[in-house]
C-alpha cells in the first residue's frame, strides 16, 4: 500500500531528507503525525537495512539521545548480564524483531541474507541504541521490548508541545489554497 504524501511530507520534514524504503508507518504520535517507520530489510537502491522500526519524531530521539548520553545503556547492559528474567524478555523482543523483517521482506518479495539472524539495538546481548528499542516498543505495541518500554517511559511525553514539525497540506485540495 503507498505511503501517504502528507506522511511522507511529515517523515522528510522530521528527518530533514526524502525518507527511503518505507514499508508502512509504524506508529504514529499522539499528535497524529507519524513518529515511527516500518522499513524494508533493503533499501531502493539495493542496502541491506537491519533498522525495521526507524523512530522519526526529532524531539523524541533527542530525549532519547540525552539517555544515551547519560549512561542508560550502560546500565541496561548491566541490568541484562545480571537478570535472567529480563534477558529472556530481550531475546524474545530479538526473535519478535527478527519475525516481523522477514515478514515484511517476504511481503515486499525481498529476500536479505546479509542480514539474518541480526536485529538491531544491540539485541539480544547488547544495548545498543536507544532509538530502535523505543521504535520497537512503538511499533509492536507495550511489552514487545522491556528496555524500549524503559526508554518510552523515561522520555515522557514528547509530543505534549504539539507536532515536532509543520507540515503543509499535500495533494489537490492544497493546490487551492
């Protein structure tokens, strides 16, 4: 199904390019504008691309690179060599991870070996990146991720000042304006 031209307005005005290798938009902000990507596991121009769930609102992923800037990671790295529990609970948001690529691949006839069995994140022995873990948790809803629903919860509501970015009206009816 295409992307609409008003998210695909909104995604370039949040990333500050044209957008690539859209499958569907992940999740979207409480302010309506999409804040998450679903993209295919190979990019337009024939790039492996491992990041199913690429987080688009800038506001949310400064918050979120503030955490990386202060150690969260780290802590979390930490937290996971020493819980069983929550190691388990990573492994599956891996496999979940894993499961929805493939099948996003499979629905866009792609097939991309050079990625295999490689989620993102860090996943599932590392802590890697803040961003996916929150687009993750975004995307495949509460409790996919344990550490994306942390992330989730430590930035709060950065949407709560009104949409990230402004986005002019796309298609016919903005042509009569």
């Amino acid at each position: 199904m295409p992307i609409d031209p008003a998210d695909e307005a909104a995604i370039a005005a949040q990333l500050g390019r044209v957008p690539r290798g859209i499958h569907e938009i992940g999740h979207r902000c409480p302010c309506s504008l999409p804040d998450v990507v679903t993209t295919e596991p190979r990019l337009p121009d024939g790039t492996p691309f491992p990041t199913t769930y690429y987080l688009t609102c800038p506001r949310a992923a400064s918050r979120i690179g503030r955490l990386e800037g202060d150690g969260v990671m780290k802590e979390m790295e930490g937290r996971l060599a020493a819980d069983p529990d929550l190691k388990a609970a990573y492994q599956r948001a891996h496999e979940a991870y894993l499961a929805a690529r493939t099948a996003i691949g499979e629905a866009a006839g792609l097939d991309v070996p050079e990625i295999a069995g490689i989620s993102a994140g860090g996943m599932p022995e590392r802590v890697k990146c803040l961003h996916v873990l929150a687009g993750q948790a975004l995307a495949q809803g509460p409790g996919a991720n344990p550490l994306g629903d942390e992330v989730l919860e430590m930035v709060g509501a950065w949407w709560a000042s009104g949409p990230c970015v402004d986005v002019a009206p796309v298609g016919p009816e903005s042509a009569q304006a």
